[in-house]
C-alpha cells in the first residue's frame, strides 16, 4: 500500500517521500530576476523541513513575460551562475530540486518588462486590453525559450523542470477557449490548442535531453464560462502523455475565476472541506498513468494519507502550509500529524509585494 514516506522515482529523478514544495511566488529575487542568497536560505530550510521535491517559484523563460516583482528569471546566461549556488546548498542538504519555467502570457506586467504583454488573442478587462495576439513567429520564440531554460535549468544543476501551463499564464492561456480565439493552427480543438505544449516538450527534449525529468503543471478547468475544462484537460493530459513528459502537477482557476482562484482565501474548517480538486484528480487517474501531484486545500496529514492510500494522486503538493511551516513535513514524519497551522489568509504575500520576500505574517503575529 502507499505510504507518504515510500522513496519513490519520477523517471531519473528519485525522491525519498511523495511530498512536494508546489511552486511558489518568493517575491525575494533581486529586480533583475538573479538569485539571491535570501532565495537560496529559503529553499534550504525547505529541503530541511523534510520535503521530497522543491519546486522554485514560476520563473519568466522572456522578459516580456515577467509576471511580477522580484521574480526569478531564468531568461539569461549570466543567471546560472549564481543558480548553481542554490541547486549546490539544495543537495548538500538532502534536497532535490525543480525550476518551474514560465511566460505570463496576457499577465505579464508591461511596466516591469518595458515590454507589450502577449497572448493567443487579444483579452481585455473593464480597464481595455490586457494584451495583444502574438503572431506566428513570436509563437516559435517564446517556444524556443523554453527550451532555452530548461538547458540554463540543467546547466545550473537543477533536477528537471516544470513547464507552467496552468492559472491563466501563457501556456493556459492557449489551451484555454476562454482565453483563445484564434482560428489558425494554435485555435479550436483541444489538439490545436494544445500545439504549443506539444512543441515545447520538443524544444525542451532538444535542448536539455530526453533523460533531464519534464513535468508539467495544468488546471483542472478554469472555473470560468467557456473555460477549460476537465474533459479538455483530461486530453491534453494525454497528448503530454505521449508526448513523453514525465509527471503532472494539477491545480485550477485564472485571474478571472473569482473566488475559485488557485490561491483561494479562507479557513479551511475542516477535512471535509480540504482538496479543492478532488473529482479531477479521480477522473485523471482512471485516464492516464502519469503520476500525478495535486495540490490545493490539502492541509491535513490524515487527508494526504488518504489521497496517496486510495490511489487518488501519488504526491501531495502544498504552498502555503509550507511558508508558515517549512518543516512541517518532519513534523509529521516525527509523529506530531496535528493540522497544518496556515490559515489561508493570504497575508504571506503582501510582503512578497513589498520586496520583503514572502513570510507568515499570521504566525509573526503571534496568532
């Protein structure tokens, strides 16, 4: 029967439990997006608090496609360096670690970029236009810079990467209806718009090898009309299955999806109400063979028990739980299964916005 502390492999890659750190924004990368050690002690403590894998926060594979401040890049040469700093304290801590690589798409923020935010198609809000349709050509760049990435990724000593295809950025955004209009290619069907994912799993297995781990993280619908969802989801599932990818991360919701966002705000009261994605995963796993990893709500041990016992999903992902606890994997490990202490305030994040870099404010606090 699984357990949470099996030791367990994802193609080369092997992991002495099945919890995951989901990708999660620092806001501790300098304003360049270089590494900073500030960056590297956080993913320190992590591999210390006992977590299988590290993935790092989302970071822009181009400089348009910036989705906020103090966000780690991964778009320059001269950023591996410093990369490798933290790849090194990682390992030398027990860890494992993956760089989750990522385009912003019609999110990305023009005032940090000094760039036009780009999308399948145009989008707009009440304020006007969030972004403009890219062309064919600049569809085949930001491709290729992915690939570009993920070789800087295994250049600077990463595990393997995951591509970002789920929350509305870029790659979302193409499998999305809601969010692609385009009548060419990249447009219509589910296998069009899925096009782009296909072709950056190709660059990436040019540029970095069929061996380096490729996961790719995915929505398990919008939550929005006319959005993905989870039958679209359950086929680009199995496109990035025979495609050769190696695991998928799912989670759910854009920035248009109200309160079914991805980074939902309130008290989980108790265990019936955890695991936000609960139905999709069931549906995913009577679909596919890819491990699976999923993440939202989950924020008790007994619940994550569960989910890896009843075959529901084969790894457990947590973010928030994790700023407030970044050793709560060990806790539960030691024998102390109470509840994780986040209270999905939300409060962590309006230091990321300040430059401080992202902390409870709640356990600060004292509350």
């Amino acid at each position: 029967m699984p357990n949470l502390f099996d030791a367990t492999n994802i193609h080369t890659l092997t992991l002495a439990n099945r919890f995951v750190r989901s990708a999660t924004w620092e806001g501790m990368a300098a304003e360049d997006g270089s590494c900073t050690q500030k960056l590297i002690d956080l993913m320190v403590k992590l591999a210390h608090g006992g977590v299988g894998l590290i993935i790092t926060g989302h970071c822009y594979v181009s400089k348009e496609g910036q989705a906020g401040p103090w966000q780690l890049g991964i778009h320059r040469d001269d950023f591996v360096d410093d990369l490798k700093e933290m790849t090194a304290a990682v390992h030398a801590s027990g860890g494992k670690i993956v760089m989750q690589i990522a385009h912003a798409g019609c999110h990305a923020i023009p005032e940090l970029s000094g760039q036009e935010a780009v999308g399948p198609s145009v989008v707009s809000n009440d304020k006007g236009p969030l972004c403009r349709a890219m062309t064919i050509e600049e569809i085949k760049r930001v491709v290729k810079a992915f690939g570009q990435a993920a070789a800087r990724a295994q250049s600077a000593g990463f595990d393997g990467v995951q591509v970002h295809a789920a929350h509305g950025y870029l790659l979302s955004e193409f499998v999305s209806p809601f969010y692609n209009k385009r009548d060419d290619e990249y447009g219509g069907s589910v296998d069009n718009r899925a096009r782009i994912l296909l072709q950056v799993i190709q660059e990436i297995k040019s540029q970095a090898g069929y061996e380096f781990p490729l996961m790719f993280k995915l929505n398990s619908e919008d939550f929005v009309e006319d959005g993905l969802s989870v039958q679209d989801m359950l086929r680009t599932a199995a496109l990035l299955e025979e495609a050769g990818v190696h695991a998928i991360e799912l989670s759910g919701g854009t920035m248009f999806s109200g309160k079914y966002v991805a980074v939902r705000r309130g008290k989980l009261a108790n265990q019936q109400d955890e695991v936000y994605y609960l139905e999709a995963a069931k549906a995913f796993k009577a679909k596919t063979q890819l491990p699976l990893m999923l993440v939202g709500g989950i924020r008790s041990f007994e619940v994550a028990e569960r989910l890896v016992r009843d075959g529901i999903t084969d790894y457990v992902s947590l973010s928030r739980p994790l700023i407030r606890e970044p050793d709560l994997v060990n806790r539960w490990k030691s024998g102390d299964t109470a509840r994780a202490a986040c209270q999905s305030d939300n409060l962590c994040f309006k230091p990321a916005m300040e430059g401080i870099g992202v902390y409870c404010v709640t356990a600060e606090k004292g509350r």
